[in-house]
C-alpha cells in the first residue's frame, strides 16, 4: 500500500493548475464564453440525451412492473456504477490508484462502458482534464459556469481541447479491449437490451436499460455538479470541491469529492468514520485477496 501526503496529479499531466486571482479568473471565463459559443453542438449527444430522459417514463406503465425487474435494475446499477464507473472508469483507469490483474481490470471496463457514459477513453480524458484544470477554463464541466452546465451541458458541445484529451490517454489509447469498448459501448448496451428482454421480457429492459441508465446518469453527473457546489470542505483545495453525504450513497463513494481532490492518487475517497465508502471498501477486500496490488491511499 502506498501512503500519499499531499495532492498529486493524473497520468499524463505535465502542468499543475496555477494559483488563480482575480484577474485570471475573470480572464479565464471570458476565454471560456468565447471558446464555448465556438464549440458545435453534438446532435446526437442531444438526441440520446433527450431519449435517455423520456424512455424511462415506459416505467408508469403498470404491465411492466414487477419486483424481479427492479432487483435486476438494482443489481446492474451497482455492477455499472459501483464497479464500472466509480471503481474502474475513475479510480482504476483515470487515476491509477489499484493495480488488478487484466481480466479483472476488463471486467471493470466492461461494466463501465455498461453505464451509457460513452466510452471509457473519452470518460478517462475529459475526467484528467478536470483534474488539471479544475474550475479553469480547460475544465471541460467547469463548476464556474453553472449547476446545469458542470452537471450535462457540457457534453452537449465539443470540448474546445481535443487534442488535449488524446494527449492524457495516451497510456490506455492503444489497448486493444479499451479501444474495443470505446468503439463499441453502445452496441454492447444494445446488445445487453436484448439479452434482458430474453430473460425476462419488457419489465427487465425498461427497469435494468432505461430506468437503471437515467438514475446512473444523473448520479454520476451530480459529483460534477452538487459536489462543486453544495457539502462541507474537509480540506482547504484551490477548487470549489465538496464532500456531500448523499451524492457519496448514491455513487457508492464518489461524493467524498473534497477528499478526492485533496488527494487524487488515492483509492480511498471516505476518510472519516461517518464517510461511506463502498467502492474503497470492494478494493480494500480485493486487496486483502491479494488480487489489488499498488494501492495508493492516504491515512485517515
Ligand atoms: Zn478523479
Ligand atoms: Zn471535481
């Protein structure tokens, strides 16, 4: 296990956010209204969003209720967000904080690329540059413009520093299976579609696909959005960053978002007693399983 003491920075990352003032601040917004009113709409970002949000109403239809496909919507959502998103997008892939071995480190990717994210090389890069540019103009859902754009209406545009975000995935971009995941991520969410409807006809896909889906998304968004916003500083970061309880119930963890920027490197986001952390306790068993090497976490 190895101790962190004091913030580090993202695979990849050359430059360290500078100390903001006054000035650069209100340099860097304007910079920022101008790149982003540049930047083209990504349509079919706005489709699939659009759809992402009216499907689930399937679910008030009664005929499509039963209690086997809620427990299938439960059990998938923390299989994509749990393990997939929270523990194999962001601490695994994005930070480097565990080592697994590959099956199991694709297996994470796997159920990531499940969450309807997008693909794990554009969730791992635009999280990077978050990192590195927190509440900057380069912050690709910079806290600074609003609750809605840090929360989804940044991905509604093309990022103005492409380039940038290759740049940052470069230790991950040439992969095989994450270049797979990354070209395929939603056939894969068809494909599961179908096999949901196999088993257990429409009640599974509109609760396991549709409903599972919308509460995952805006679960994982709200640590961009509420957790730059609203909650308690445990550490004084130059950021807007906060620690919020229920973002952290419902992502199992990830609301510890304070903590998280404190300490970027560290798989353990939950540092005081009354600080959930799922997601930290699946890679401390891992670990003790011997299957979770090169953990890096800060002593609470
Ligand atoms: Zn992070
Ligand atoms: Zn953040």
């Amino acid at each position: 296990m190895t101790l962190l003491t004091q913030s580090d920075y993202p695979i990849g990352a050359t430059a360290q956010p500078s100390e903001p003032d006054a000035n650069h601040e209100a340099q860097s917004i304007v910079e920022n209204n101008l790149e982003l009113e540049a930047q083209p709409i990504r349509w079919p970002v706005v489709v699939s969003t659009v759809l992402l949000h009216v499907a689930p109403l399937l679910a008030l239809n009664p005929a499509w209720f039963s209690w086997n496909a809620i427990g299938v919507a439960v059990f998938l959502y923390w299989i994509t967000i749990g393990l997939g998103i929270s523990m194999g997008f962001h601490r695994m892939a994005a930070h480097r904080s565990f080592t697994v071995p590959k099956p199991i480190e694709y297996f994470l990717v796997m159920c990531g690329t499940l969450a309807g994210q997008g693909s794990v090389l554009g969730w791992v890069g635009y999280h990077r540059m978050h990192h590195l540019y927190t509440d900057e103009s380069k912050d690709p859902h910079d806290s600074n413009r609003g609750f809605w754009w840090s929360h989804l209406s940044w991905f509604m545009h093309d990022v103005p520093d492409e380039a940038e975000r290759l740049r940052l995935t470069k230790d991950i971009a040439n992969d095989r299976f994450y270049q797979f995941c990354h070209k395929y991520h939603t056939p894969l969410q068809v494909a599961l579609g179908l096999v949901l409807y196999a088993w257990g006809g429409m009640p599974f896909v509109v609760w396991g696909i549709f409903v599972r889906l919308i509460v995952g998304f805006h679960s994982t968004f709200c640590v961009n959005s509420i957790c730059h916003m609203f909650g308690y500083r445990s550490h004084n970061t130059k950021d807007t960053s906060t620690n919020n309880w229920w973002v952290a119930l419902l992502t199992f963890g990830e609301g510890w978002h304070n903590n998280h920027h404190a300490v970027q490197s560290s798989a353990r986001f939950g540092w005081n007693w009354w600080e959930l952390d799922m997601v930290w306790m699946t890679i401390s068993l891992l670990e003790k399983l011997g299957l979770a090497t090169k953990v890096k976490t800060k002593r609470s």
